[in-house]
C-alpha cells in the first residue's frame, strides 16, 4: 500500500498545480471516496491508512458507500460537500443527472475515476454539467496503482513496478498498436503474495510513440469494465438509478456468487445468469433472490421480479471482459414498467 499511494502522490497530474504547490498535503480538500466500502478493498484500505498517516486529515476524508439508496448516497455529499470526489464513471454521470435536476447543493473541483471505463460521452458530459475537472486512472485489486494520466489525457503504465503483458486468446504476446484479448499483471511490490502473470480480463492496445508530457513510460489505451447503470421504478412509481457497482458487491459479498451476469428485463424485473449445474446450484439460487429482493427494498424500489437462468456460459462484452449488469434497451416514447 505504501508503494500504491507512492505512487498515486508522486504520478498523479493535477488540474491546480499551483493550488498543490502551496497544498502538497491537500490539507484544504475535502475527499470523499464513494464506493464499496464494507470489505477489505484497496481503495478503502488506502482511505483508512491515510487517515492514520495523517490524523489531522480525518475530517476531510469521508468515504461513502454505493451500497446504499441514491438518495441516501446524494443526501451524505451534499452535506459534506467534498471539494474531491474519488469514484467510479457510472456515479459520476448519475452525479452529473442529479445536477441538471437541481439537486446537488455542492460544486466539486476535481472527480477522480477508476474501477470501470470511462467514456468520452460520459466525460465530457461530467466536465460540463458539474463545472470541474476529471482524472482518470486504471488499476485492479491484484495492482492499484497500474496506470495513471498526464497532463495530456494519456493512461501511462508504472513498469518500474509492474509487467504488462497484452496477450491474444491463445496467450501469446500482442505487438504495440493493436488490442488484446486480455492481460497478463506481474506485481514487484509484492513480496507477500506474488501474482505472476495475472490474467485480468481487459483489452489493452501498448502504443509504441512517446508521449509528448515527456515521460518515458508506456502510454495505454484500456476497455475494461463496462457494465450499465439500471433505471427502475421506485416504490413512488418515479425511476430510480441503481449503481451496477452496487449491484455486483452485493452479490458476491452477501450471495457469494462471482460468474454471473445480471441482464434487465423491465423496469421491475431481472434475469441472472449463473453458470451453475446440480446440488449447488438450488442454494446459489436462493441466495441470490433474497439478497437482491433486500437490496431493491434498501434501494426504495418497488417490489422486483428476478428470473433466474441455470447453466449458461457467461458471454463476453465488446471489450473482451465479461459484462455483468446489462441494462434493458432504451425506448423512445412512453416510459414502461
């Protein structure tokens, strides 16, 4: 974790270089990190050991669960009104939602995402509704701190601690320039349980030209995780946002299952596909449809129908990884439940 956070204070480019010239310690920010919060996830850990580095900073960095319903998540921001919000894409354009309805009491000065891709569409649009800046980055559980961006929007890869390998279907090595069907990590920062060759699942093109920030090391281009937010209906009949990270972190924390891909049917009904055969598929079953049946209630939805599909082989999205919540088409005209 130290070599992590290193790694994030000293690469990170920021948008106010002149405001963390006189703040190196971001003393005068206020951080909030919103995202799953109840487990032992890297980006949690590194939030709790800052606060223990740093004790005068306790006040200023708060970090916030997705697990809990939007409104609850919008009522906590807005009343700590962080100046830095650390997050995932998809809470940030539902922050970007919530703004053109007048709803968010507070302007953050910087959004800072990871864990999913972030879009173009998604960025600008975040950029122009909230009025600040986004950074990006690219990391995992298995490496936090993979990739970074300059000042010139470019994902640069941290080779001094980490092997990148873009790899085909077969395994073998992809020349610079084209995408990859996955990626091999070798993590050298840690002597404790060593990953060798790490298959993480995301299409990453190694772009051979040097990057005009004048750093030296390799520029990246990343499809990882793309899964959807859901809009569904709430128990007031209006839509509500559910969060796709939310959705995931509870069916692996509490259901306990990790192969799956949620697939919306309606505003009111899911499909999960499992790919699951015999004695333990029945209690997997049981356990998924209670743990979204309590999470739709905590959410404020209205009652939700979930279908179960028993084994399926999980398909792979566009980017090569699988896409585990998939939201129903969008329809022009009448919103339908």
């Amino acid at each position: 974790m130290a070599v992590y956070d290193a790694l994030e204070a000293l690469r990170h480019s920021t948008p106010r270089p002149l405001q963390r010239w006189f703040d190196p310690l971001m003393l005068a920010e206020r951080i909030a990190f919103v995202g799953a919060t109840g487990g032992h996830f890297a980006s949690m850990v590194s939030m709790q050991r800052l606060r223990q580095l740093n004790p005068v900073m306790t006040q200023n960095l708060r970090c916030i669960s997705i697990l809990q319903s939007s409104s609850a998540l919008l009522d906590e921001l807005n009343a700590f009104a962080p100046t830095v919000i650390a997050t995932y894409p998809s809470v940030a354009a539902l922050l970007a939602d919530v703004a053109t309805q007048g709803l968010l009491h507070f302007a953050p000065r910087e959004i800072w995402t990871g864990g999913e891709t972030v879009s173009l569409a998604v960025r600008r649009r975040v950029e122009q509704v909230l009025g600040c800046s986004v950074h990006n980055s690219y990391g995992a559980s298995e490496f936090m701190s993979i990739g970074w961006e300059c000042s010139h929007r470019h994902l640069h890869v941290n080779t001094d601690w980490l092997i990148l390998e873009p790899v085909d279907q077969q395994g073998r090595a992809v020349p610079a320039g084209q995408p990859s069907f996955s990626t091999l990590l070798t993590n050298l920062a840690n002597h404790v349980q060593p990953l060798i060759r790490y298959d993480l699942g995301d299409q990453v093109t190694m772009h051979p030209e040097c990057c005009e920030c004048g750093s030296t090391l390799p520029v990246i281009e990343v499809q990882g995780r793309s899964d959807d937010s859901l809009v569904m209906v709430g128990r007031d009949g209006q839509p509500l946002t559910v969060l796709p990270l939310a959705l995931t972190t509870v069916l692996e924390e509490e259901a306990r299952v990790f192969d799956f891909q949620l697939r919306q049917q309606s505003k009111q009904s899911l499909v999960l596909r499992l790919d699951l055969h015999g004695a333990e598929a029945a209690p997997a079953v049981a356990r998924c449809r209670s743990t979204l049946e309590k999470f739709a209630l905590m959410q404020g939805l209205a009652p939700i129908r979930v279908t179960v599909e028993l084994g399926h082989a999980i398909p792979r999205g566009h980017s090569g990884k699988l896409q585990r919540v998939v939201a129903q088409p969008r329809r022009t005209g009448r919103w339908c439940r």
